[in-house]
C-alpha cells in the first residue's frame, strides 16, 4: 500500500489480505497505521474506489473483530477506543447512506 501502486489495487490486496489471517492482521498496530497513512494521502477520485472496497472487506468481520479494529485506529488516530468504537458501531446516518449508496454504480475500469 503506497503512492507507486494504484490506490484501487491496493485496497484489494488489503482485502486478500484481511481474508488470510484475520486475528493476526487485526492484532498488528502498524498496518493500522499504514492503512491511515495510505488513506490520508488520497485525493476524491482516488478514495471513492478504495471506500468500496474498504467497506466491502470489513463488512465481513463479526462485531467483536469490529470493536478490536476500531481500538486500532482509535489508537492510531490518538482517540479513546471507546470514541472509535462508538464511530464504527453507530447506524449511519440517512445522508451518510445516500452518498455511499450513490457509489454502487461506481466504474471499477480495469480493476
């Protein structure tokens, strides 16, 4: 995951790789931590496809490896893991499910 990769290949290989070895990825800090830095780094076009692919890839995990994840990232992003679980486990809201929504039509080109 870095800027000489496309950002949609590589969230799909994140994808395969969440699907190897899940409590082993979720126990590791610093791919949380490369995650963010890759996520932050992206421009509009570049994170709508790597959204989707996001999102498809963590819907798979139990709500229990969701709370673990959410630990993560509070911890990477310097919040309580209470204030990220609390993120991660809210029901989103109308707006929220429309703009994801309005990404099902999304073109994946040559992914």
């Amino acid at each position: 995951m870095s800027k000489g990769n496309p950002p949609a290949e590589a969230a799909l290989w994140f994808e395969g790789l969440s699907k190897k070895n899940r409590r082993s990825l979720i126990s590791r800090i610093s791919v949380w931590e490369k995650l963010a830095e890759f996520i932050a780094e992206l421009d509009d076009d570049e994170f709508k496809p790597v959204l989707i692919c996001l999102r498809r890839t963590f819907g798979d995990f139990s709500p229990s490896e969701k709370s673990d994840i959410a630990e993560n990232i509070g911890e990477v992003l310097g919040i309580s893991a209470e204030q990220a679980a609390e993120f991660v486990m809210t029901d989103m809201t109308e707006e929220e499910q429309e703009a994801i929504d309005s990404l099902d039509d999304f073109d994946f080109g040559d992914i």
